[in-house]
C-alpha cells in the first residue's frame, strides 16, 4: 500500500462528554504517482484524515500507512514522514511567519540542515515549479501578495522539501476563476510532468474532477465511495443526495443527452465537452 488507511477511527475529545467520532473505520489506497481527489461536505472529516496522512494526527483505532509501512509514534520516523509527505493547509497563507517570501521558502529547507546554497537551489526550484520565477516576488513580504501569489508561496514552501507526495486541504478555496484555473494547471504538471502524487480535499465537485484518478468521499466521518473518477461520477444520485453536486459542465451534458444530443455523459472538462458536442454536430450534419 503506497498511502492508505486500515479501519481508522479518530475520536476528540475521548473520554470526555465532547468525545466525537470524526472518522469511523476508514480503509481506502492509492497508488504511487495517482491523483485523488478527496471529497465531502463541511465537517464530513477531510482535515482529520488528510492530518493522519502526514502523522501530525494519532490514530484512536486503526492504522495508517506510507510506502508500506505503518505510521507509528516515533519521532525520527515522522520526521522522515514529513519531508515526503508535504502538506499545503486549509487556508495556507494565515500561517506565514517569515519576513520575505524567500525566507518564507527556505524556511523548511534551512530546516533540513542544508547550507544556504542549496536552500537557494531549493528555493529557486520551487518558485519555478510554481511559476513564480520572474515575478521578483522572493523580496517582498509574504501579506503583500495577491491571493493567488500567496498560494503558490505556500506550495512551493512545501515544494521546498522536495517531496514525493503533496496534499493540499481544499487549495482552490477563496481564489477567483483565473487563480483557480491556474492552480489547476499546476497541479497537474506537478502530477504529470514532476511525478507527484497528489491528494486534494474539496467539498465540491468541478474541473478538478477532470484531473482526479480516484475519489474518495466522506460523510459524516464515514467513507461512503472510493474508487476511479468515472465509476463514482457515474453515481449521480448517491453523490446528490449527499449534498455534492456533480461538475456542472456534467451536468449540462446529462441535459443535452436528455434533450436528445447524441452525447457520451461521462465527461468533466470544459474541452472533453466542446469535442464532445462539435463531434454530435459534425454526425447530424452527415
Ligand atoms: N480540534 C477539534 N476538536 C474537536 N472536534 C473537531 C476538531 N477538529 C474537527 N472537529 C470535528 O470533527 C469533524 C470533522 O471535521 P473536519 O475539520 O475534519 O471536517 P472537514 O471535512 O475538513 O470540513 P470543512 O470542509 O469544513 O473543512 C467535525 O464534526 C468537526 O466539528
Ligand atoms: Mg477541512
């Protein structure tokens, strides 16, 4: 097993009236190199599990693994964790402490012990990685970044670390249409082109379905679906019912084939879309 849990079970607050079961009994894996998407209403457990992912959280039952092995307490093995298991947190920029965005960068790999030449190879890896690289950013104060800037300081702060895999807890959440699409966009190259596996929780379903091998889907702390995009998209009205709207471009495709459009319904892209309905097009005309 790559990353994946076996019947994990997290409790706050045990042992005390607050005690609530926040996951119940959740197995699921991927594999090495995939992209998961991990989806699920407000407060249905995403930050919980996405915690034990990278150790930060200790399990009440059950286990959870990387790269074959379990998680466990010790120290210098979660360390080890977490240099190849980057985590970009809900909301990332609330956490920036360094007075310069390059500092903000190197913060992890002068961490690691190394000398500040390669913490500046680190560093320029990573804003490149991000797209950053000629904006002549790395001077600037961290707060005096637009939004979508300020996400890609934090994911290449964990770009930083060079690890093998990213999770990132809702990434798209407060960025507008052309911040979101680009984060979109360098999501997949880090998968695609750097090799990446990548875990990304989101309470709704839209482009990034596109991009998704497998979903996992939470509810009320409960794993309800796991597997490949197109199985569970296929599952339009289980998904409905828990409140997840399908991706809307899917949505119109259901439609047009309802209104009689001979059109495939499993598609989640705007582009997969368009050569969908000119193909439609092009046969009528035939
Ligand atoms: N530190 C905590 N102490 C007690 N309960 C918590 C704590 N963090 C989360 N919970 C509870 O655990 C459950 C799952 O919360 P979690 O934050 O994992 O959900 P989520 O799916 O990430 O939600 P959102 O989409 O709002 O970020 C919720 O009922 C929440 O109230
Ligand atoms: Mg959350």
């Amino acid at each position: 097993m790559y990353i994946g849990t076996s019947k994990l079970t997290h409790t706050y607050w045990p042992g005390t009236p607050f005690a609530a079961d926040a996951l119940k009994n959740i197995s699921f894996s991927v594999g090495q190199g995939t992209f998961t998407l991990l989806i699920g209403p407000s407060g249905s457990g995403k930050t919980t599990l996405i915690q034990h992912l990278n150790g930060l959280l200790k399990p009440s039952a059950g286990e959870v693994y990387f790269d074959g092995k379990k998680i466990g307490p010790d120290k210098a093995a979660l360390l080890a964790l977490r240099r190849r298991v980057g985590l970009v947190f809900q909301m990332p920029e609330d956490q920036f402490f360094s007075e310069t965005v390059f500092d903000e960068i190197a913060y992890a790999p002068r961490n690691l012990g190394l000398d500040e030449k390669k913490v500046e190879e680190r560093v320029n890896r990573a804003v490149a990685q991000v797209g950053l690289e000629r904006s002549r950013l790395l001077d600037r104060h961290p707060f005096q970044l637009s939004a979508g800037q300020k996400r890609r300081v934090a994911i290449a702060s964990v770009l930083s670390l060079e690890p093998e895999v990213l999770i990132l807890d809702e990434p798209a959440a407060g960025l507008d249409p052309e911040g979101k699409g680009n984060l979109l966009n360098l999501l997949s190259s880090l998968n695609r082109a750097g090799k990446i596996t990548i875990m990304v929780s989101t309470h709704h379903l839209d482009e990034i379905a596109a991009l998704a091998d497998n979903l996992v889907v939470l509810n009320e702390g409960g794993l309800v679906m796991s597997g490949k995009t197109k199985e569970i998209l296929a599952r339009g009205a289980e998904l409905k019912e828990l409140g997840l709207a399908l991706p809307q471009v899917t949505g119109i495709m259901h439609e047009l084939a309802a209104r009689g459009l001979p059109v495939s319904t499993d598609i989640y892209s705007l582009s997969a879309a368009c050569d969908e309905i000119l193909q439609a097009k092009r046969a009528d005309q035939r």
